[in-house]
C-alpha cells in the first residue's frame, strides 16, 4: 500500500502567487517525522522543511510552511511568493522506523512545479 | 554545514568494467544510504548503514557491493552492471538519533551512471 501519495503530478503558478503541493500518508506509528525535498533538474535534493508527529504549531521556513493535519494524515507544503527559481520536482517524505532499529524513509512520486513568468 | 558530497559527478561504464561511487560526510552523522533514482521516479532505497555496520539491504543484485570503511565514508563497488543500472545514485546521511526527532536526511548532488 502506497504510504506517502502525491497526487499531483504536475502544476503550474504564476511568479508571486502562493501554491500548494498536496501530500497525504499513511502510517500506525504514532512517532514519525515528514519531509519536502526539492529536486532542480540538477539533480540535487535539496531538504525544505520537516514536520514532527508531536509538534503542536506547524513547521515553517522562509517561504515554505507546512500544513499539517494530523486526523487528516496530510502535510501539504505551501510556498509563498513563488520565483521561477522554484521550478523543480517535489518529493514528500516520512521517516519511519524499521525492525532493524534503523530509520528508513518513503518518498512519494513526486510533483512537478512549474512557475511562470 | 549540511554538505554531503559524492564523487564522482558523472560515470559511463561498460558491462564488463568495475567501478566505485564514493560518498563523504562530515557532519558526524551515524546512518548513510544509497539510492538509485530512474528519470521522473522518486528515489529508491538500496542500502543503509548504521554506525557502520549494514543495516537494510533492500533486495540489490550483488552487482552491488557496499562498503562503510569509516563513519564518514561510504562507498559503493559496481561490477557487471547492465544497461538498466544507468541511473542516478544518491547518498545520503542522517543523525539516527534515538526516537528519532527531528533527524533529518541530507543528500549528495548524486552520480549520474550509464552503463553500455
């Protein structure tokens, strides 16, 4: 069963307007910590912003803030005051333990931002 | 400092040749990974060591052969590759705190393989 979905696979802003990537999972620990990476067509991934299970207020970072609703299982990344340099494939992510002790994390298919001047 | 670097940045190899991708960290941290990434797909977790031992290996062909020679170090030995395999190979490091919190994976820019 897929444990992170993203269900947009492509979206397009306008520079300076606000958008908003959806991402929704799907776990029975009650630990656990989310994630957005930023892929540039060079390859990169590029750490955003991190979400804990337990934290109360949700996460923010320059333009990036995470919507976070817990009943729901989603954690939507919102980006404020697009630039065309946001361009570039998101991936959202969940940490999750292993029986090996070892953190492992899912990444979910992705989405791809295209802003426009 | 959050730098995780790779070497090297691009690799084409044959079918018969051998060959490593070499990944650094210095941030102290005690888990790395490797990933394979195909064009458009999210990554794929192949391997995971922690504090220095291999601790998941998800299934990889043994054409792939990691090595974790010290905690900052990780390498990874490819012998017999085939055409499928070109792809781009991430590393990436965390904390592996215990609980968790905020630990947090940080990746290398990758090397891009293509094997003929």
């Amino acid at each position: 069963a897929q444990k992170i979905t993203q269900t947009q696979p492509g979206m397009f802003v306008q520079e300076k307007e606000a958008v908003t990537l959806d991402c929704t999972y799907d776990t029975s620990d009650p630990s656990y910590g989310l994630f957005w990476y930023k892929q540039p067509s060079s390859g990169e991934m590029i750490f955003l912003i991190y979400q804990g299970s337990y934290d109360q207020q949700n996460a923010t970072e320059g333009r990036y803030s995470l919507n976070f609703q817990k009943a729901r299982k989603s954690a939507n990344l919102v980006i404020s005051a697009s630039q065309l340099g946001d361009s570039a494939m998101y991936f959202c992510a969940m940490r999750e333990g292993t029986t090996s002790g070892t953190y492992k994390y899912i990444f979910g298919t992705g989405t791809r931002l295209k802003v426009l001047a | 400092d959050t730098e995780v670097t790779q070497t090297p940045k691009h690799l084409v190899m044959g079918m018969t040749n051998k060959k490593s991708l070499k990944c650094e960290q210095h941030m102290g941290h005690r888990a790395m990974y490797w990933y394979k990434q195909k064009a458009k797909k999210p990554p794929e977790l192949m391997f995971v060591y922690s504090y220095e031992k291999l601790s998941i290996n998800e299934s990889v062909p043994s054409r792939f052969s990691p090595e974790c020679p010290n905690s900052s170090l990780l390498n990874l030995h490819l012998h017999a590759l085939q055409p499928e395999d070109s792809a781009l190979y991430l590393c990436a490091s965390s904390q592996e705190s215990i609980a968790g919190g905020t630990d947090t994976q940080y990746f290398g820019p990758g090397t891009r393989l293509t094997v003929l």
